[in-house]
C-alpha cells in the first residue's frame, strides 16, 4: 500500500502525536509499504535525511497550541504528490490545516481516509482568550465536522471513544491504542556508563531518590501539582529530587514556582531531549509520576512501564486499564493526596519489583508490531471498500451512459 499521514507534528518535535506517527511509519514500512509524511514545516527538521519520504509545508505558529504549527500553504503541491507518488489512502492526525488538506485530497481522488483524534481540545481552551471565547460545546461540533465522511476514526482509547460519541460522531469509532516499540526501551548494558554521565551533570547522587516526569511542560499537564507536593515529601525523604523532562509555555512559570518554594535544588529542569535519549532517563529514576488529566492515552505512562520504571498517576478514564492501583502502578485521586502517594511508595520499596513484573505483562498487547497489525487490517479493509464502491459508480455511469 502507498500510504500518505497528514499531520501538524512530527520528528523533531517531541510529543504524543510525533511519536505515534514515528512508531505507525517505521511499522507499516517494515511490513513493506510506502508510507509518506505530509507536514507543517520546522525550521529544526534535517531535510537532506527527510528527503523522499516527509513532504513539509510553509506554516505559522498555532494559538492553541504554540509548539504546533499551522500549514498555510500547498494544496496544489500536494495534488501533484498525490499521483506523483500513487497514494492509496489518507490517514490524517491532525484537525486542522494539515488535516483538512488530506480530507480534500480524499475527496479529490476518491481516496478512502482514515481520522485518528488524538487531542481532547477541550483541555486546550485555555489558550485562546483565557478559555472565555470558545466554549467547550464547539469543540464537539468541530469534531464532529471534521469526522463526517471519513472511513473511520481512530480513538486511542475507551475514553476518547466516549468523549467522540457523546460529540455525537456517527462515523464508525475503532479503538486501537498506539503501540511501543518495546525494545527501545529495554534496558542494555552498554547504556550505563551513559546513565552515569547523565545524572552526574544534573548532580545526581547514589543517594538520592528520583522523581520522573516526562511531557510538554503545559498548563493541561498540571505539572504544579509534581512540584507543589515535594516539601511534604522532602519531609520524609529528605534526599529525593524531580527530573522534569521536556518543554512548553509553561517551564517559565514552574520554574518561578520552584524559585518561590525554595526547591531549586530538589526540582531539575532538563529541558527538550533527542528522542533516542528518553530512556536513559527513565532508567535512571526510581519512580516516574504525572498528575494530569488531558492524557488521550499516556504513552509516557506505558513507556516508563515497558522501562520498568513503576508509575504514580493521577486516576483518570484515560488510564483507568492501564495503571491498576497497586498492581500495575499505583493512583492518587486528588492534587493534595500526592505527597501521600509518594511517601508510602517510598516507604515500601520491597512492593516494586512485583509492581514491574505486572505492569510489563500486563502492556504486552500494546506492542507496535500489534498497533501497526490493527492499522495495516483497517487500511485494508478501507481500499478494499472504496475500490468496489469506486468500481460499482463507473459500472452505474456506463450504463447511464448506454440508456
């Protein structure tokens, strides 16, 4: 099959999104198709290595979202793309420009398209005008706007499904979780010497207990609630520190919250990592810890697990069959009960090697090699669909035609 993804974000960009298309395209090649990346530009992005296989376009800023970009031009490019290459099918990742681009080339040549909702824009609002412009119950008629006439739309998970279906979306609804790449994040031995090097530039020691939090650094996050609970837990645990990996438009005001609570010392920024380099942090921590709620699926959650790295989590329907109280990670259910949570993780580390064991079994049927099985079946099934449809049309004109 000769597939094109049309996306807003993507390598080297680090987020949800990215990796999730970077995880599809590396599987689906592998099974011997040709898959094509049609995105906003990057002023980051190695073009020479791209060349052939990402196809960028000229963007601006997001509002919304100000990592993400916004594409502002080439439809007519793209067309000449479409029977250049010989695409097949469409699958879009985005809702907008990058994504109405690929529903207007489906429709063009009547290619099937495939929708995968990635983002609960509703956690989003806050960015445009404070939330005071845009209320929640437009983001379920944009959805549903963008979702009419595509194939299918894929929801992450049993949560998005609901949130898709309480928009009142009438296209069929798949959910496929996005799968991992398991063996990127398998610890290897040559990797400690380099796990070593990281923890002495953040001035780590042997001593000290590791918090992780690994994600965009924004308000959605809620990533104040990590920060807020560590003098509590300072009390305790006098000897733990907070690894935050990552970047946003929110680093500069925890940074100031981290100034304002005399945790300076305890609370590390590390900032945008490579990609290849986010599971030498996960190694190297004790506990990996998010409070947000505005996860799709919390891919970070199963690639601390796939580390072995146990995970404390904020209890959310995004995750609610991923991480089990106490048998596949533990949960804290309010901002103030975290400090708690931590304190008695710690206290009681004979419980965690039990805790990995179960959170690894219980993630193997989110492997890629499964992602990209379920993928590759719908894909099928949508060229198979459109083509007999395309084939009984043309049957239906001649003979109109004939008469």
């Amino acid at each position: 099959m000769k597939i094109a993804l049309f996306t807003d974000t993507y390598h080297p960009q680090i987020n949800g999104v990215a990796t999730s298309i970077m995880i599809l395209e590396k599987y689906l090649v592998k099974r011997g198709h040709e898959v094509y990346i049609f995105t906003s530009s990057d002023s980051h992005a190695d073009l020479l290595q791209e060349s052939g296989k990402v196809y960028r376009f000229r963007s601006l800023g997001a509002v919304f979202v100000p990592e993400r970009r916004l594409a502002i031009a080439g439809l007519l490019r793209a067309s000449h793309l479409m029977e250049e290459l010989g695409i097949e099918l469409i699958h879009t990742h985005t809702e907008f420009s990058m994504g109405l681009m690929g529903k207007l080339l489906a429709k063009k040549y009547h290619l099937p398209c495939i929708h995968t909702y990635h983002t609960m824009y509703k956690d989003y609002l806050h960015y445009i005008a404070k939330g005071k412009l845009i209320p929640p119950s437009m983001v379920g008629t944009f959805s549903r706007l963008f979702c009419k006439r595509t194939f299918a739309v894929i929801a992450p998970t049993e949560k998005v499904k609901n949130q898709l279906e309480n928009y009142n979306v009438n296209e069929q609804i798949r959910t496929i979780p996005t799968g991992i790449d398991f063996a990127a994040f398998k610890r290897r031995f040559d990797q400690t010497e380099r796990i070593q090097q990281i923890k002495k530039q953040l001035g780590l020691l042997a001593s000290d207990r590791v918090l992780l939090s690994v994600g965009r650094i924004a308000a959605e996050k809620n990533m104040q609630a990590l920060i807020l609970a560590m003098p509590d837990l300072l009390k305790q645990h006098p000897k733990t520190k907070l690894v935050m990996v990552g970047d946003g438009p929110a680093k500069k005001e925890l940074v100031q919250l981290t100034k304002q609570n005399g945790l300076s010392a305890h609370v590390l920024f590390v900032g945008a990592v490579k990609w290849c380099d986010i599971p030498l942090y996960y190694h190297m921590a004790d506990l990996f810890v998010s409070a947000s709620t505005s996860e799709t699926q919390g891919l970070t959650y199963i690639e601390a697990m796939a580390s072995g790295l146990p995970v404390v989590a904020k209890n959310d329907p995004s995750i609610q069959d991923l991480v089990i109280h106490h048998k596949t990670g533990f949960l804290f259910q309010k901002d103030e009960d975290l400090s708690h949570r931590l304190i008695q993780t710690l206290l009681h580390p004979e419980s965690l090697p039990v805790i990995k064991q179960q959170a690894k079994r219980h993630i193997n049927n989110l492997s890629a090699e499964h992602f990209a099985d379920q993928i590759e079946r719908l894909y099928e099934e949508a060229i198979h669909v459109y083509s007999t449809d395309h084939h009984t049309l043309r049957s239906l004109n001649k003979k109109e035609r004939l008469s």
